[in-house]
C-alpha cells in the first residue's frame, strides 16, 4: 500500500464531477487501499475522496475513529443518499483547505446506499458527525467544495487557529 499526495484547492480535478465506477476489479480495490492508508498517515481526517489524491472516481474513504481505535471505516463506491433529515450548521474542514474551516449546513441524519470495493451493495443510517463527513465527501465527487456551500465568507470561512486542537472536529 502507498500513501498518496493529497491535492490542494485550486487544483483543478478537485472541481471535476466524477464518473461512476463500472468495473470492481484490482485497479479499484488498490486505489481504496492506499486511499485508506492516506487518510490514516497523519493526515488529521476521518474522509478522503478519491478526486483529492487525483483519481475522478466516485470512491471515498471514512472513518470517524480515524484518531483513536481505527475500527470505523467504511469504503463508498458510488454512494447515493437516499433520505435525509433538515438541515443543521456544522463546522467542518478539508485535507484540500488545511489552513480553513467552515461552517456548512448539513443533514443530521442521513440514509445512504453504496458498493464496497468488491461490488456488494451495503445500506448505512448515519448520523452526526458520520452523516456530515459523507455528504462531505459526496460533494467531492461532484467537484463541489466546502466554499460552495457556505452562506457568508466573513462569518463561515474561519483560519484555523490551532491545527492540532481544530483537527478533531475536521471532517475530511
Ligand atoms: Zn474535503
């Protein structure tokens, strides 16, 4: 397994919707083994989309144990959300903007469908911060970004002030 540059915003494959994966061979499933070895090499995340090592596939990568027991991934391939709650503000961050935060208006529970990296269709409810860090990377894979869904730059577009204590509520 490789541990992948992450690219930075404004690189431009960061706004470029991904297509579908069509075909669950090896190509696919070592691209999810060194996405999940990236979002575990000290990068300070729970998510990691497959657009931001440079891949425009729908794949992404979470787990929001990432910091502590590691015992919470889940891979998404082609993810569709399915149902989803009103509306809540929550700050998030991204690997592509670490010197920022956001707050984001997202879902607090959500339904979401998709494969894992051999093809099996799995359904997950999920809430909280789960919820929050897959509508996070869903928008990745549809070129979208945190500043796209922010309501005002001077009150929801923060510098971090101090990375490591901020990490731990950084979504992706
Ligand atoms: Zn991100």
């Amino acid at each position: 397994m490789t541990v992948l540059k992450i690219l930075k915003y404004p690189h431009p494959i960061l706004r470029i919707p991904c297509p579908e994966v069509l075909v669950f061979d090896e190509v696919l499933q070592g691209l999810v083994a060194d996405m999940v070895e990236t979002m575990y090499h000290g990068t300070g995340a729970v998510g990691l989309a497959a657009p931001q090592v440079g891949q425009s596939v729908r794949v992404f990568v979470m787990d929001t144990n990432a910091y502590t027991t590691r015992d919470n991934l889940k891979i998404m391939v082609n993810p569709k959300i399915i149902s989803a709650s009103r509306n809540k503000t929550m700050r998030e961050g991204c690997l592509s903007f670490p010197d920022y935060l956001a707050n984001v208006k997202r879902s607090k529970r959500i339904t979401v469908e998709a494969f894992d990296a051999l093809g099996v269709l799995h359904s997950y409810e999920l809430k909280h911060l789960e919820a929050v860090c897959v509508q996070h990377e869903i928008d990745h894979l549809d070129g979208v970004l945190m500043m796209d869904r922010i309501e005002s730059l001077k009150t929801d577009w923060l510098r971090r002030q101090n990375t490591q204590e901020e990490a731990v509520d950084s979504q992706d």
